[in-house]
C-alpha cells in the first residue's frame, strides 16, 4: 500500500509538471532530500527523480509558463564550481568511480539551476520553504518521537543509500532546517499552526540530539548563539535557551553526555584522529596536484602516498577538506566564495526586507537563511556534505528572494491578486 501511494504522488506530480514545471522543481526536491521511495520495498531502486526531472525539463519548453533565467553573483560562482569539478574530473585519480559521484552531484546543481528558470513567484518561494522543510522535517517529527519513546537510548538514522543516512549526516540536516520551520512560523498568522510548526521545531531538535552526533551539537550551538546575537532581548532569551538546554542535559542518557563530553578530548579518540589523517592527506594531495584528487580519492593507495598514517582510512568529514582534496585551492576557493555571497545576500534581504510590511517575510527569509548556513558552516566542519541538496536550496530561496524584491515582485502580485 506504501508504494502505490507513493508511486501514485510522484505519478500525479511528473504529470502536472509537463504542464507546469514549478511543480516538478518541488517534486524533484521533495524526492531528493526526503527519498520516500527509499521507504518503500519495490521504488526504492526505481529512477524516480530522473522521472521527475525528465518531466520537468519538457514542461520547460512545452509549457506556457513564465520563465526566465537571473544570473546572479551566486549562481555564477555556483556555475563556475561546476565547471571546475567537471574539469577535475579528466584528471581524477579514479575516472570511473569519479565519474560516478560527477553524475550525481551535476544533476543536484542542474536542477538548481532549472530552478531558477521556472520559480519566481512569492508563492513559489514559500511553496518551496515548505516542501524544503517538509522533507527533512518528516525525519525530525519521527526522530523526536523515537527519542523521547527510548529516552534518547538508540540512535536516529536516516533512509539507507542517501547523503542523510548516518546519523551525523540526518542531524545536521535536521539542525539546518529547524531555521527554515521557524520563518514559516514567524510568516504564520494562524495560533493553531504557529503551535504545530514551534512543536516540531522542538522535535527537530530532540532528534539531531537524539542522533548523539558531536558536530550537530556545535551547530545547535553555532545557530544558537546567531539567534540570540539577533534578538532584541538578549537576558530573556539567554534564559530560555539556557533552560532549554538544561532539560536536554536532565533528559539524555549517559552515554549521550559520555560522548558529548569527548569533544575536548580528541587526541585520545580514535574517530577524531582520523579525521584528522583525513584531513592532513586532502591538504598534502592539494598541495602536491594544482587540480586535486577528482572525487572518491579515500582509498589505500592514495592514502598510502599522502596520509600521515596510510592505515587510517577515512571519508574527509569536512565540507572544506572534502572539496580542497578532491578539486584544490581553486575548487576550495570558489565553493567558500559561493557560500559567502549567499551569507552576505541573505544578510541583505534581511536589512532591506524591514523597508515595506510587504517585504518582511524576505526579512525573515533571509535572517532564518543566515542562521541555517551558520550551523552549515560549523557542522560541515566535520561531516563530508559539500555536495549535499540542502544548502544548495538555501541558496535558491536566498537568490530567488533577492529576484522577487529587485523587481518590486509585490506591486506586481497585488495588482494581479495573484502570487504566481
């Protein structure tokens, strides 16, 4: 029964795409970040997103749909990141397993881009918060749950074959999303919604402790503190956060505090140092190959030639070693570049959304954006994501705000009475 309801969604969503492609961009990322056919038995080997994306890109063109395509600083840098990993990819140290994870991550930026043709609307922006949310969300509402049922004494995983499966991964992106579910409350008007959307906003949060991941709590942590640095009552915030996080501490296991408590002692942690051969093998490779390894360099060979330890073998766990091993100085430079004009746009939107009480909602955008690439940019640190679908999001929806008040996209939706 699961998968026919689940084939029969994706189904009726291809099908509207043909006619309206927008709809096939929130298909396309429902199917990417939340993987439901990975829930199913029979779909779950089944290319549904290439469906989905296939569908898409003939609405584009058959479709009577306004389209057009902004580049903006972003998504420039965004293009040229592409076409250096495309670049880097003819020398790769392993060509076909390289070509591989090549497909996989030009598809997930294509698709982005794709994106920006065909969404425009403010209805398409909030739309695409929530489907954004929404996906990761559902794993945040039933890891909470599962926290609290066990008392926090197992651990919460993600669905197996996707970027989220371990449980560091699920809880950075259930930290990362916990921003987005608290700007759909703060553009909600309706208590009963509002109430929903904070609850989950706190199931989130039980579940990315719930995964007894160290580098979720830095990020709860590094979100944290841009919240309270943001917020007009610095005292009473203070408090309830420190409140909150007490309770937390009263509520999880030992073995949770046992772990959380091993941060500071790294050196004699055996996960900890080798991330750190990881990382010192990505910094010697880049520092010896001007183009780095190509993707999928974590093998004894290569180890063996840059590792201080070649019997260590570990995946980077750093977005910023991932990139600087795998696509060097230039790739490491141009995907920081990236990351810091979407920060600093998303800072923009935030000052210049509190002009107009139509414009606000980009003010929380934007403000909320911020915070999520924050706690990207903490957690990343320690976890091989650069390539995952979620922060890519985060720079559509910054990018398409700054679209929608560039041209005054709210004169125009309300003299039409439509947001499409």
């Amino acid at each position: 029964m699961r998968d026919i309801t689940i084939l029969g969604i994706i189904a009726a969503l291809a099908a509207y795409a043909l006619v309206h492609p927008w709809v096939g961009i929130m298909g396309w990322t429902w199917l990417s970040l939340m993987n439901p056919h990975a829930l199913a038995w029979e779909l779950r080997f089944m290319p549904v997103a290439a469906v989905m994306a296939a569908a898409t890109l003939i609405g584009v063109f058959i479709s009577r749909d306004r389209k057009s395509f902004y580049v903006t600083p972003e998504t420039a840098v965004l293009i040229a990141f592409m076409l250096w990993m495309t670049f880097t990819l003819i020398f790769a140290f392993n060509y076909e397993w390289s070509t591989f994870m090549w497909k996989r991550v030009m598809k997930i930026d294509f698709m982005i881009l794709v994106a920006l043709v065909v969404l425009y609307s403010k209805k398409h922006i909030m739309t695409l918060a929530w489907v954004v949310a929404g996906s990761i969300g559902f794993y945040g509402f039933k890891g909470g749950l599962f926290t609290i049922a066990t008392g926090g004494s197992y651990l919460v995983w993600g669905p197996a074959g996707t970027y989220i499966e371990g449980n560091n991964e699920l809880a950075l992106a259930m930290i990362l999303v916990i921003p987005l579910i608290n700007f759909l409350y703060l553009t909600q008007d309706n208590k009963w919604v509002k109430r929903g959307l904070l609850a989950w906003m706190l199931l989130c949060a039980v579940a990315a402790l719930g995964s007894h991941s160290r580098g979720a709590l830095l990020a709860i942590g590094a979100m944290g503190s841009v919240l309270w640095w943001r917020s007009p009552g610095k005292f009473r915030s203070g408090l309830i956060v420190l409140a909150i996080g007490l309770v937390a501490l009263f509520f999880m296991p030992e073995q949770w505090m046992e772990r959380m408590t091993s941060i500071g002692e790294y050196k004699t942690d055996a996960s900890a140092m080798g991330r750190i051969n990881a990382w010192w093998m990505a910094w010697n490779l880049a520092s010896d190959r001007f183009l780095g390894g190509g993707f999928e360099i974590y093998t004894p060979e290569i180890f063996s030639a840059y590792a201080p330890n070649p019997l260590d073998l570990h995946q980077a766990h750093s977005i910023y070693f991932q990139v600087l091993g795998e696509h060097g100085f230039v790739g490491l430079f141009l995907f920081l570049l990236m990351w810091w004009m979407v920060w600093r746009q998303a800072g923009k939107l935030r000052k210049e959304g509190r002009a107009n009480p139509e414009t606000q909602w980009i003010s929380h955008l934007g403000s909320m954006c911020q915070v999520s690439l924050a706690g990207y940019a903490v957690g990343g640190a320690f976890l091989s994501l650069a390539y995952f679908d979620l922060p890519y999001n985060i720079l559509l929806l910054v990018v398409l705000a700054r679209r929608w008040l560039d041209r005054k996209a709210w004169i125009e939706e309300a003299a039409t009475g439509k947001t499409m």
